[in-house]
C-alpha cells in the first residue's frame, strides 16, 4: 500500500510540473485539468486513510 502511494504522488508531482509549464508558456489550463488534479489527491487522500486505518 505504501508503494501505491509514493506512485500516485510522483504522478502527482509530473502532472503538476506539466500545468505549470503550461501557465508559463501563457496557455490557457484546460477545464478537465482540475478533474484529473482532483481525482489524484482523492486517490492519495483514500490511500492515506485506508493505510491509517490498516496500521
């Protein structure tokens, strides 16, 4: 469980890195960026839960 989570915050981490090279080349952040930005930190957020509650 606790490598799922360092996954998912690298990929966290890369996503982020790609929308800030967006907003520094001026482009505009697509609307389903915000989606996509939502759904990793809920997978983070339930595999912290689910990883407190399993110790």
């Amino acid at each position: 469980m606790f490598y799922f989570l360092i996954v998912i915050a690298v990929l966290l981490l890369a996503y982020a890195g790609v929308l800030v090279s967006f907003v520094r080349r001026g482009r505009k952040v697509p609307p389903v960026a915000y989606l996509v930005l939502a759904v990793l930190n809920g997978l983070i957020l339930a595999g912290v839960l689910a990883w407190g509650i399993s110790r």
